[in-house]
C-alpha cells in the first residue's frame, strides 16, 4: 500500500488533484472562519437590541468557540502534516509536495519517458524490419545460390569433365550401338565411347549417375590409356563411393571414390580411417580416376600384374577385396544398368 502511495506522488495527474484539495481546503481555512465572526457579530448585535443577554449568552460562547476552533485547526493540521510527512512513502509527502513546481517537474519527466517509450517502440519497430529485411535478403540470395547452382549442374550435364587436368583427351569412336563394347568375360576391352557419349549415357540412366558427368573426359581417358573397360571402371567406383556420396568422408575428405587403402607410395596424411584401413589421399577426383584405371589395369587385368588372375569380376575380387563375395555381381550389375541405356543414345 505504502509502495503504491509513494509511486502515486510521482504522478503529475495526482498530484494536480491533491494540489486542488489542498487550495480548496486553505480557501475553506480562511471563508469559514470569516463567516462564523460575521454571523457571531450578527448574534451580538440581536442580543445587544433584544435586550435578552442571559438567555443568549450560551449560544453565543458556543459559536465563539467554534469560530476559534476553526482558526486554529488549520495552523494545527499543517503543523501535523510537516511533522509526519518525514516518512517519504505516507500521503503527507504528496500533500507537502503538491504544488505547481513539483507538478510541472514530473510533467515534464513523464513527458520525457513518454517520448523514450515512444522511441523504443519505434526502435523495436526498426529493428524487426530490418531483421525481416536481412531473412529476405537471405533467402534471396540462397534462391540465387541454388539457382545457379541448378544452372551450373545443366551445364556440368552437357560438357566433358570440368575436373579433367591429366592432359589430352583420348576417347573412343563408337559410331551405333554395335561399335559400344562391355565384355564381363574381358574387362580389359575398351567400350569405343565418345566423353559425349558417356555423358549421354550418364544422362539417360539419370539418379545418382549424373553425379559422375564431370568427370567424364576423365574416366574415358583412363579406359584407353589402361585398358579397362569403363563400364566396369564406373561400376566399381559407384559400389564403392555410394556413387559420389559426398556424406562419406573417404569421398568428401580423401577424394577416394573406390575405397583404395593407403600405401607408402600413396599416403593418407590422415584423411580418413575405419576398421578396415586408412584410406589414400588424391588432391582430385580427376587424380584418382586416373589412379584407379592404372591400377585395375595393369596390375589386375593385364597378365603381367601384380594381382593378376584373370579378366572377370570374380578374378579381381580375390586381390582388390578379399572375401567380398557380392563385390563381383554388384559392380557388373551397375555396368550393365549403364551399358543398358546405349541404345537410347544413338
């Protein structure tokens, strides 16, 4: 209660009725007792005319005493309130500091947060603006990313491989269907295709396989220069990498799409790791295109390798991943689901 006293006498509005209490009661300090002396002035003199002092007498002290009262309490209440009003959170300090200075003070304070309240609404108001201007902005400008993104990978779609540095390009020069070759029982034969064509190819099978049109010039430069049909090349690197599965650190980390295990001649410098080994680092996918068809044809498709046993999938399992016995049928299956779109091609 005394809190909510204290908080009133810092209102203006307030204090304005409490300064008109206060007039009025100093106006009713001074009329009243300037009455009471006319009307006792007027009882004197009917008393002094009728002659009948002893019966009016009493009367006359009553209302002289009245008058006295009323002098007086006036002097005694502003006596008392000084005297009380030393607490700050009692009614006697609005009623001592209800006057027109004071007034005009918290006006003008009030005034004053009024206008900071103001502000900061205002400033709130600003700065949700600009928050929902800088959200649009935002996705404006990711709109604009993945649209050229999309537009980037149209035009990936249509060219050979933008990740092709090994030199000159050599390709096949299959001119129908029957000049694309894929021989499960030979892998080392060449297909015959155009970087274009295998591009088409890529295309036409659709899904994760686009992912593998940059890198097309690659992987057909590869095939001639190594001997190793490309159909298997894609169908190894696609079992093994989840076809590019950026996700994957040995293809995010290592550029590795084919799961090859480091050497002393090729290093991981810590790329990645599993159970299984520490996978080699290539400084590209181009890079490691190019590594991979020299490994799998020359050392395990050509009878002078290494880890040669022959020229199926089933001879090269036994080297490149011993005791993975669905590796041989998973990777000609996906060379034939590619080998399979040639005739939408042509």
């Amino acid at each position: 209660m005394l809190y909510m006293i204290a908080a009133a006498c810092e209102n203006s509005t307030f204090l304005s009725v409490v300064l008109l209490l206060k007039n009025i009661l100093q106006i009713m300090f001074i009329l009243v007792p300037i009455i009471l002396i006319l009307m006792s002035s007027i009882e004197i003199g009917k008393i002094v005319m009728s002659g009948e002092s002893k019966k009016q007498i009493p009367n006359l002290v009553i209302k002289c005493i009245a008058c006295a009262a009323l002098f007086f309490v006036p002097m005694f209440v502003s006596l008392l309130v000084q005297l009380i009003g030393v607490n700050k959170n009692t009614f006697t300090v609005c009623y001592n500091n209800a006057n027109t200075e004071t007034i005009g003070y918290y006006k003008s304070y009030e005034n004053e947060q009024k206008e900071l309240k103001k502000q900061e609404i205002f400033l709130e108001k600003e700065n949700a603006k600009a928050e929902r201007e800088e959200l649009a902005n935002m996705r404006e400008e990711a709109r604009k990313r993945n649209e050229e993104k999309a537009e980037e990978e149209k035009k990936n779609q249509n060219k050979p491989g933008s990740d092709y540095e090994l030199g000159e390009i050599i390709e096949g020069n299959a001119t129908s269907v029957n000049g694309v070759v894929f021989d499960p029982n030979d892998l080392s034969k060449v297909s015959n295709l155009t970087v274009s064509q295998l591009i088409a190819i890529l295309n036409s099978h659709g899904g994760k396989a686009v992912r593998y049109v940059p890198y097309a010039a690659d992987l057909i430069t590869g095939e001639n220069k190594y001997k190793v049909n490309v159909f298997f090349l894609l169908g190894v690197s696609a079992m093994e990498s989840g076809w590019i599965n950026e996700e994957h650190s040995m293809i995010s980390k290592c550029n590795n799409l084919g799961g090859i295990c480091a050497t002393s001649n090729r290093p991981s410098y810590g790329c990645f790791k599993n159970s299984n080994c520490e996978f080699a680092y290539y400084s590209s996918r181009g890079e490691f295109i190019d590594s991979h068809a020299r490994l799998l044809g020359e050392s395990y498709l050509n009878p002078n390798g290494s880890w040669y046993e022959g020229k199926k999938a089933t001879d090269v399992v036994i080297h490149y991943c011993p005791g993975c016995t669905d590796w041989p049928k998973t990777s000609i299956q996906i060379a034939y689901q590619l080998y399979n779109q040639v005739p939408k091609i042509f």
